[in-house]
C-alpha cells in the first residue's frame, strides 16, 4: 500500500511506538509462541496504528485504568505505570488518540490514531 504520514513530532510518535511495543513484548515474555502484530490504516483523516500481542490481555476492571498515571501490573523494579500515562498524553497533545481493547482471539490490541498529513 501506499506510505502513510501523519502530523505530529516524530519524537513523540517514536516514543509512543516504542512504549507499546515494549509493553506488548514484556508481556508475552513467558509464551512460547509470542505473536507480536503491528497493523497501519486509514481511517476517514485519520492514521490508525494497531499494536496487537498475544498474551492474556487486560482484565475487565483494568481496562479504563490503563493510562493512569503511577497504574502498572508488573512486577517491582520492572516498570514506573507512566509509559502509557506519558503515551496518552502525547497522542492527545498532537490532537490524536489512544484507545485499549481486548481482541476477540486474546490479548490486547492498542490503538493510535494520529491526524492524517
């Protein structure tokens, strides 16, 4: 398909990607067949990125509490509960999104959508 831009702070948009990813990586870390997919689409003006894992997903009542600041499950010494607190607020600064489900076929599947160039 064709390339798609969008309009944002490369820095930021990087460091967004790269907290989801990390977050999708930490939690298949004890799968033996970790699946990590990465999907990109547009949608009306805007740039939908998909960052779907194959781990347990995100319990119902922690769903909503995700991107909270200081709100992490794992373990001490592994993670601060501001990377999707930080990502949030660097999507919706640029005038995007970030949203969090539970895919039908497990895991969880992070959305960012970003104004289209």
């Amino acid at each position: 398909g064709e390339p798609l831009a969008v309009v944002g702070n490369k820095g930021f948009v990087h460091q967004i990607l790269v907290n989801l990813v990390q977050n999708a990586v930490d939690v298949m870390e004890e799968l033996a067949a970790p699946v990590l997919l990465l999907r990109c689409f547009r949608e009306r003006e805007m740039v939908i990125v998909e960052v779907r894992d194959n781990g347990p997903g995100i319990p119902q009542e922690n769903l909503m509490r995700v991107f909270d600041p200081f709100f992490t499950t794992k373990e001490v010494g592994k993670g601060t509960g501001l990377g999707l607190y930080i990502s949030y607020g660097l999507a919706t600064d640029q005038g995007g999104d970030l949203r969090v489900a539970n895919h039908p076929d497990g895991g969880a599947v992070f959305s960012l959508a970003l104004k289209a160039a």
